[in-house]
C-alpha cells in the first residue's frame, strides 16, 4: 500500500522486507484525481513500522519505507496500490486493489482466485466505504 500525504512526503506499507534501490510499481493520481497505473519507485530508506496498519491475512509485521517525495505542490492525500519489482512486466493483473470500508482501508490481493495479500489501516474515525462486500467476505 502507497500511502501520500499533504505535504508529498510517500510512505510503501508492506510486509515484504526491502532495501534501500529495491524497485516497484505504484498507483498514482493522474489528471481530475483518478487513479492511474504505474509509475516507478524505488526504496529510500526504513521508516518506523506504523501502528495502525496490520496484516488480517497472516498477523505478519507491517514495514514502512520511505519513497520519493512528491513535489510539495502535487501532494494529495492518497492510498493507492503497489507491486514489487521492476516494470518490466505489466502489473496491472497482480496489482492489488484498494478501498474502503467504515473506519479504515484495505489492501486486498487474489491470486488464483484465493486471498493472498489483506493489510488494513485504521483511520479512527468514520470513512464513506467504497469496498465491495463480495470481495471483502472472500477475506474472512
């Protein structure tokens, strides 16, 4: 999960040990604020791990690191989806989907048909949900 912030300043949430050069494919906003694929990024750096991310799928460790900031001007709050590895290969079928649901976000990848990825950020407070609710309960 890419997180933005106002300021510009890119998060990656994952539970993937990286380091700093290691490359991926990020969801970013592209013209009138939609949501676009894939633009490259590599790894600056750790960041503290977040406290209010978790991992629902397997209870693994959720990692921070630090991305590229954007330019202070564009920043624009967002989560969007991320992919590991070079662009060489188009991302866009392994890409996971992120979205909505009363108090937080989630990160939500198939693989096969099974659940293969599900992080959740809590907000703390309440959020228009935007997933869809045959999608989320394949996640139970």
């Amino acid at each position: 999960m890419v997180k933005v912030l106002p300021d510009g300043k890119r998060t990656l949430l994952t539970t993937q040990t990286l380091k700093a050069g290691d490359e991926l494919q990020a969801e970013f906003l592209g013209p009138q604020n939609r949501v676009r694929c894939c633009m490259a990024l590599k790894i600056k750096g750790s960041l503290p791990a977040p406290d209010n991310v978790t991992d629902q799928l397997e209870g693994k460790p959720v990692l921070a690191y630090e991305l590229p900031p954007l330019d202070r001007s564009k920043g624009m709050p967002f989560l969007g989806a991320a992919w590991v590895g070079p662009g060489d290969r188009p991302p866009r079928e392994r890409m996971p989907v992120v979205c909505t649901s009363r108090e937080g976000a989630h990160l939500l990848l198939l693989d096969r048909g099974r659940p293969a990825a599900h992080l959740y950020m809590n907000f703390g407070y309440a959020v228009l949900p935007s997933c869809d609710h045959r999608l989320l309960a394949r996640f139970d």
